[in-house]
C-alpha cells in the first residue's frame, strides 16, 4: 500500500513540475512549403492577431502601434533585430519561431506558444504566420540572402566559459576593452550616451538598453542570448556585432560579466526601519545605508486614468530605511540615465481633448505628443502615505487615493526639492500643504545613472495629516515617479500599489516566558515517564 | 515473498508524516492542476491543525483499539525510555525534544514582519445592479435591419469602420483596389458572405456572421488599443505592463474569471473599473480603469465581444427569473 501511496506521490510531483518549465521554442518539425493554402492559413492568423499593431500591410502601422515603444517591426523592411544570423542578413525561419514562441519580454509583442499561454498558436499556427509575414519582404525570395545556404549563420560554440568569479572579472575588462560603457555607461543603465535624439533605421529615437533590468532584456537573459546579441548585433540599430572583434572565449567572458549585472529583486513587501545610533546619514554612500536591508518596488506605466502612459522609464525602485530615537530616514534609488533639473510648465500636455468619452485614444503616443528631451520637464519621485490611520487592510486607493480617502505625498523634484503635498484622488494635482505642516528635508544625489534620494521627518509630528511611525504598526507606502527626459510629468509617469514599512514593536516577555514554560512541562513529563518505566 | 514488517509506532509516526505531507504538498499540487491558476491553493493554516488533529486522534483510537497493537506501539517507547538503545541517545533525545518544541511556541508566539493575508472576492456582487444581469451584448446578435443595412453597404462596397482602424484599412484599400474592402478579414465567415455576394445568393445568416466578424474585428482593435498593455495581447493577464500590480490583470483563459459571469456583469466591471468595487473586493488594490470615463458603451461591448472570443469562451447564461 505504501508503495502505491508512493507512485502516486511521485505521478503529481511530476505533473506540478512540468507546469512550471518553459514551452519550447525550438520548433518540433522545420517549416513546412511555403504554399498559397499555408499563406492563406497564416494570414487568417494576422488577421486575428496580429494586425492591430503590425498594420494590414505588415508596415508596423496598425492602429495601436503609434502609442508602443519599441514600436511593432515593420515587415517590409526584412530588417530583423534578434537573429542568429550575421549582421545586417535575413533571419532563419527558426528565429522568426524563437520570436513568435517566447515573445519579446517588455515590450507589446508577447509569446504566442500555446504550451506558454493557453489560447496561443499551435506550432504550425505559428509557422504558418510565418510564412505569410515573410510574404511583406520580397528579400525573404531571393535565395542570395538566404542566410543558411550562404553560410552566414552564427552558431554556438561549445566552448562555454564557466560562470563564475573568475570569468566574470574577465568580462567586466571586456565591457571596458570594447567599450561597451561607450553607450550603456559604466554601470550598464544605459546612460553613457544620449542617443535618443538620434533615430534607427526606421525612423525612431534610439533608448539604449539598461543591461542591469532583466525584464528590459527582450530575446532572453540566459548566458546564452547574451552571447548571441552581440555576436549577431541588433540589425537596424547602432549594436554593432562583436564577431571580428572579439574572440569566442572573450564573448562568453562578456556574456558571464552581463549576466552577472543584472538585478535580483527582493521578494518581500514589508520593509523593516533599521534602528541606528547617532543622525540619519545624509550620504547614499554611508555604511549605515549600505548595511541596511533593502526593499526592491516595481513600479508600471499610469494606464488607470486618462492620460495613459505605457512606456514608462522608472520600474524599478528601491527602498532603504533607518531610524532613530527622533527622526525616520528613506533612502531611495533609482535607475534614470539622465539628469533633468528643469521644469517648463508650458510644455506640459493638456490632456482635455484625449480625456473624452470615446475620444480617439485616451493614451499618449510614444513620439509626437510630448517631448522625450532633455530641458523639458523634471525628474520627481513621490512617496505616497495614507491620511487616515489604516483600520484592517482597508487603504485608500493605491491611485492618489479619494475625496473621502485621501493620501498624502511626500513629492520631491530634481528642479524644486521636497514637499509634503495632500491629493484626494487622481482627478485633482496634489495641493502642497503649508509651509508651518512642512516638516520633511530632502538631500538628493545622481550619479552614472541613479538618483539617491533621501527623505528625513521626525517620527512623530503633530499635523493630523502626517503618518505617524510608531512601533508595530504597519504602514502603507506606495511610489510614483517621473523621469523628465522620458516626457514624464503630471498623471503621465509610472507608480507602484502599495507596499509597508514598519518599525518592529519589541517581543513581548511573555512570548519568552511561554517558551521556557513548554520546554520545563515537556522535559519533566519526559524525564518522568523515564522513572517510572525503569522503576515499573 | 519478502515483506518487511515494521513497527506500529513506526508506521504511526510515517503515516502523520504522509498526511502532512498530502496536506501540506499535494493538496496544492493538485489544486494548481485542477483550477488552472499559474499559482497552487495552499491549505489553510486552521485547516492544517484540525486535519492532524484528525490524523492524531485516529492514530489513538487505532492503537487503543487492542491491547496487542498497543503493546506493539508502546514497546519501542519502552525500549528507548528502559535505555536499550543507549543512555546517551536518550539523554540527548530527552532533552533535545523539549528544546525543539519549546522552540516552536516561540516562532508561532513571536510577532512577525507578516501583514495579515486579507481575504478577496473576486466576483463581488453585493453592490451589482439587478438591472445589468439580464443585459445582451448587441453586437453578438445584430437585429436584421442592422444585418440588411450592412448587406446594403458591402454591395456599395462602403462599410464604415470605426475612425480607429480608417487609416490601416485605407492604405491596404489602396493597395488592393482590385479586391473587395472587406477581404482583408481573411476569415472563414467573412469569406462566406464575400462568395454568396458574388454570386448574388446572400443568405442572411451568413451576413450576420459576417457582420459579427467585422464587429470583432473592430473590438480586437480597442482591445489591442486600451486593454493589451495590461492583459496581454492573448487577454493572458500578462501585459507589458503587469509586472508592476501586485494584484495582478486578471488573465481570461482561466477558468472561473469571464466564463462564470454573465456578460452584463463583464460590462459593468468594464465601465466602473477597480473603484466601482465594493469593500470586500478590495478597491484599493484594482488597477483596473472606470472605462466608462472614456470609452462609449459600443466600445465597451465590441472590446467584450472580442475578449471572450480571444479568450475562447462564452458567458454565463443569465438565470431566468419567473
């Protein structure tokens, strides 16, 4: 009988892991004939799901396309960004699959493999969509560019370097040697150069890559993509390919360095405030910070209210706390990779107009609508708290709150410094309060692609609207934040739901007291059933 | 044939280890296949102690139930505590068994970092006007004067689209001036009724599925427009922007989310969005947009229509109130 048990044990343990692995997207058969009836089948595909941003002509103009960034590959081009092939050729059939399979994380084009998503395309589904996208580029024809029979494909090495300390101090010298920083700055967050007034080969401003948010990496983050992308180099923009320069066992090296850059979250949602001796460090580099436990907050794009702003620059933050016997202390951080001080109200946007019932869209377009420059607007970040005390898990809504429900804001920006400000829903801007209810400072610091903000306020104050930190009680926080040069400012930026912080009440004796109590009634009633066995 | 005895108290010992293990593992386990969600059902912690409660208490009523078995189940416990097996492991074990739970009451009784989990309804409808559970969605079921009317403007070879999708359908127009506008929707139904107008047989239901699939087409549109960045464009609740929401877009190919509602219900979550919710919903938590700020009801209806069909599934049937 306990064999079964076990076989059954065995059966479902299998069964629950095998939902977890990825769906495969190596095809299980190559394409088959390109035939008219094959065609006809994978347009019928695009039509339900793949036109709406790819366009009816496969010219990346359909009707969403205007409000994504990347924008939707123009198929007529034969321009292909993630490949197996060389720089600058057609891609394999197999890399359309890979592409159509897994999606491009973080940007709209997302996986259509069945195995991954339940209504997702069957493999020769996929194929046939394929086949028919490959139908807007009449180079896909012309057997000259066929990269496999021109032997133009880039392929694996088997000599992968280990990952580990050694091969990644090796690659860190390469990122320098190659001059990877050129572009994707010293630290990888994609601030060592200002290319966005700058356009690729379709047109459009160029963002260069932060290597150090995973989710941002769109054809894979294992070692082995890392490798590809820039072995074969993104066709249609300035990443170059690597192949002549570098050698295979100093790609791997930098492939290692790459992945080992990127960012591991922290899982919790409840951040403890570190008690401390002495003032709040008013250095992002003081060791008190550094020994700090952090907390990692995505943040999104503000779609809930019109304006709707999907291609948000601020999704990461991250959060460090610090007390002492008077005064709280925040330490935020995160990635920009430029430094907006300047703040011109007349270029805000007016959003009257896209704000109607059945208007055209109530989103902003990626290019057109607002300027992604620099001079423009102000980098901000706002940490937004309850004003009422929190009963339950009742909150105000995560979303600037309500009339009834208001929050309040402590709102720093790079051009005017910190404010404590009350919004009662997302309809009205926060109205800063007055300057005798003013008690948070501010000291702010950017340095190769990160602000440090610190946030002071003494824990207890007497204004009804400030929270108050007192221990054991958890505390509702919740972020939005606006990178200027991104376009970013009023309702168009990106937030967070809400997160916690508290300060840990001491353990009460009587936890101890229980304890020592179970232990000593316990031990005894062991000890004497041990007499009375040995005297029976 | 060999067969291994073992102790009762053995077995008694590996039989509550196997019911918490069942409890604790494969109850989730399986939960995750059954309902489909990308996440397990865990037992309730209170559930937990009555089931080893239960366990306990049949394990006692077994052992007591003869004096044989009960010699059988004690006599290991003898032996250890007469120090057959050693006096040094007994000491040990003496000790180390009271410290060990004495350790326990203090993580159960020592306050944590943990907020108190908060219960959600995900179909709240306490607060759901009786007056939307009978609504029909008026684009899956076009009356016959809407389905002559679009007969009318496919033989003129004009049929309006929402502005939207004017420009891409305009330029493939261009493009293919030789074929008929409505080709592009290269489906099997628009297909149909493209053959019979040619051929001057149009059969009226073939134009009303006809005239579904263009009211399809078009919501697929809004859909991709206002919906994708969060739900995904498989309606899968992974949007590019979803990452960000610790409730998460709720992802329609499940089972138990859009098919278990009937469609006025959908309609009425659409228009009043997160903060339509009542409290035992959590409102706070729900980024989902109070659309009806900037969508119009046709819009509302055409992006349902499209979502249930990308979804592949079909709504509720109101229940009939006599």
């Amino acid at each position: 009988m306990n064999k079964n048990l076990l076989l059954i044990i065995v059966t479902l343990a299998t069964l629950a892991l095998s939902n977890i692995a990825f769906g495969a997207d190596k095809p299980a058969s190559p394409m088959p004939d390109e035939t008219p009836e094959f065609i006809a089948q994978g347009h019928e595909v695009y039509i339900r799901r793949c036109s709406f941003c790819h366009g009816l002509l496969g010219d990346g103009n359909g009707p969403a396309s205007d409000y994504l960034d990347p924008r939707p590959r123009d198929f007529t081009m034969g321009t292909y960004k993630f490949r197996t092939s060389q720089s600058g050729e057609l891609p394999t059939n197999e890399d359309l699959f890979r592409t159509v399979s897994r999606g491009l994380p973080s940007t709209g084009m997302q996986a259509f493999d069945d195995q991954v998503i339940k209504n997702g395309l069957s493999e020769i589904d996929r194929w046939a969509v394929i086949a028919y996208i490959k139908t807007f580029a009449p180079e896909f024809e012309n057997p000259d560019y066929d990269p496999k029979l021109n032997d133009l494909i880039v392929f694996l090495p088997e000599n992968q370097a280990p990952y580990n300390a050694e091969s990644i101090k090796k690659g860190a010298e390469i990122f320098q040697k190659a001059k990877c920083w050129e572009c994707h700055g010293k630290q990888g967050r994609g601030d060592g150069l200002k290319a966005f007034d700058k356009t690729d080969d379709w047109g459009f401003p160029i963002r260069i890559r932060n290597l150090t948010h995973p989710w941002k990496i769109k054809a894979g983050t294992r070692v082995e993509d890392i490798y590809m992308r820039f072995s074969t180099g993104i066709n249609g923009t300035p990443m170059p390919s690597f192949i002549s320069a570098l050698s295979e066992e100093e790609r791997w090296y930098l492939a290692n360095y790459i992945k080992s850059i990127q960012h591991e979250m922290t899982s919790h949602d409840v951040l403890k405030i570190e008690l401390i001796d002495g003032a709040i460090p008013e250095q992002a580099d003081d060791q008190l910070w550094a020994n700090a436990a952090p907390m990692d907050i995505r943040l999104t794009g503000q779609v809930i209210a019109a304006p709707r702003w999907q291609n948000p620059s601020v999704e990461l933050v991250t959060l460090k706390a610090l007390y002492n016997e008077n005064e709280i202390g925040i330490l935020v951080q995160w990635d920009d990779p430029f430094k907006d001080e300047k703040h011109v109200t007349e270029n805000e946007f007016n959003a009257k107009d896209i704000a109607k019932v059945g208007a055209y869209n109530s989103y902003i377009k990626a290019d057109k609508m607002i300027p992604r420059q620099l001079d423009n607007f102000s980098d901000a970040l706002a940490l937004q708290f309850p004003v009422k005390p929190v009963d339950g898990t009742k909150k105000p809504h995560f979303f600037r709150g309500s009339a009834s429900n208001p929050v309040q804001l402590w709102m720093w920006k790079a051009a005017s410094g910190s404010k404590e400000a009350i919004a009662r829903g997302w309809k009205n801007s926060p109205k800063n309060q007055d300057d005798e209810k003013q008690s948070i400072s501010s000291v702010a610091s950017w340095s190769k692609g990160q602000w440090s903000l610190i946030i002071t306020r003494p824990l207890v104050t007497d204004d009804r609207n400030d929270v108050q930190f007192t221990p054991g009680k958890f505390i509702p926080i919740a972020l939005n934040a606006w990178d200027g040069s991104n376009g970013e400012h009023g309702l168009i930026m990106s937030l967070s739901t809400w997160y916690y912080l508290i300060i840990e009440a001491p353990t009460p004796l009587s936890v101890y007291l229980y304890a020592l109590l179970t232990v000593l009634l316990t031990g005894g009633f062991g000890f004497w059933l041990k007499k009375k066995v040995q005297s029976g | 044939m060999f067969k291994m005895k073992i102790n009762r108290f053995w077995s008694m010992i590996l039989t509550v280890f196997v019911v918490y293990l069942f409890v604790k593992i494969i109850i989730p386990a399986v939960s995750r296949e059954i309902t489909g969600l990308p996440f397990p059902l865990t037992v309730p912690g209170a559930l937990v102690f009555i089931y080893m409660l239960l366990a306990i208490i049949s394990i006692f009523l077994y052992v007591t139930f003869s004096d044989d078995i009960l010699e059988e189940f004690l006599d290991p416990i003898k032996k250890f505590l007469r120090g057959d097996y050693g006096s040094t492991f007994r000491t040990v074990v003496l000790c180390g068994l009271p410290l060990f739970i004495g350790w326990q009451v203090y993580e159960v009784l020592v306050p944590k970092n943990e907020l108190p989990s908060s219960l959600r309804i995900q179909h709240p409808s306490s607060n759901f006007p009786k007056s939307s559970e009978d609504l029909k969605n008026p684009f899956a079921d076009p009356t016959d004067a809407e389905v002559n009317a679009f007969i009318e403007q496919a033989k003129a070879n004009q049929v309006p689209f929402i502005p939207q999708l004017e420009a891409d359908i305009g330029f493939w127009a261009e493009e293919n001036s030789d074929s008929h506008m409505l080709s592009f929707i290269a489906t099997k139904p628009m297909k149909e009724f493209l053959n019979e107008m040619k051929a001057e047989q149009i059969n009226e239901e073939t134009a009303k599925n006809a005239l579904v699939e263009k009211n399809l087409f078009e919501g697929r549109a809004l859909y991709a427009m206002n919906c994708r960045p969060c739900h995904g464009d498989s309606v899968s609740g992974d949007g590019p922007m979803a990452d960000g929401f610790k409730l998460r877009p709720i992802n329609f190919t499940d089972n138990g989310t859009i098919e278990t509602i009937v469609e006025g219900y959908t309609f009425w979550r659409v228009a009043n969005g997160g903060r339509g919710l009542p409290v035992e919903a959590t409102p706070w938590d729900s980024a989902m947009p109070q659309w009806k700020l900037n969508l119009t009801e046709e819009q509302r209806w055409k992006i349902i229509l499209a979502e249930y069909d990308l979804a592949e599934k079909t709504p509720r049937i109101p229940e009939v109130h006599k």
